[in-house]
C-alpha cells in the first residue's frame, strides 16, 4: 500500500488526516508532497489512529521520500542536459 492510499483509507482523505490529527491546513499536503520524512514524528499519533504496525508505516513514508528523490533526480538531469545543449549551441554560433 501506498502512503497516499493509506491516507485516503484511513482518514477519507488529506484534509481528514489534518483534522483528526489537529495538524493545521494543508499539513498533511506540504509532508506527503515535500517532507514525507516529518510523518515519522507522528508514528505513535497515526498508529492510535489507525492500529497499523509501525514498521509498515516506515516502510510507506521511505518508499515516498525516495519517489520524491527520484522525480527530484530526473527534473535536476534534464535541467543538466539542457544547460549542456544551450552551451554547445552557443559555442558553434561562436565559431
């Protein structure tokens, strides 16, 4: 299972994670989509909150955390490989 499809399982939905949590708006979000890592402070909180094993719930936030890195590796490459490509074009409009 998914981080995200155990927060729709288990709480409807981010937004319901944020309020039986008491986190304030958007919390859930920024932590899913930025900080994935932050939710391990509140292991104890979801566990009472859902009875899921806390070694499952590591499992769910290192496999998004390392999704995260991905997507970060590939967007900084491609950024690379244009930065490359524009400086080779200007080297040949030098020549």
């Amino acid at each position: 299972m998914t981080l995200r499809t155990f927060i729709e399982y288990h709480f409807g939905s981010m937004k319901g994670m944020n309020e039986k949590m008491n986190w304030v708006s958007q919390q859930c979000n920024r932590y899913y989509h930025k900080t994935p890592e932050r939710f391990m402070l509140y292991c104890a909180d979801i566990r009472n909150h859902t009875n899921c094993e806390v070694e499952d719930l590591v499992e769910m936030i290192t496999h998004r955390r390392n999704e995260i890195n991905e997507v970060l590796e590939k967007k900084s490459g491609g950024m690379k490989a244009m930065r490359e490509a524009s400086d080779k074009i200007k080297l040949a409009s030098d020549v």
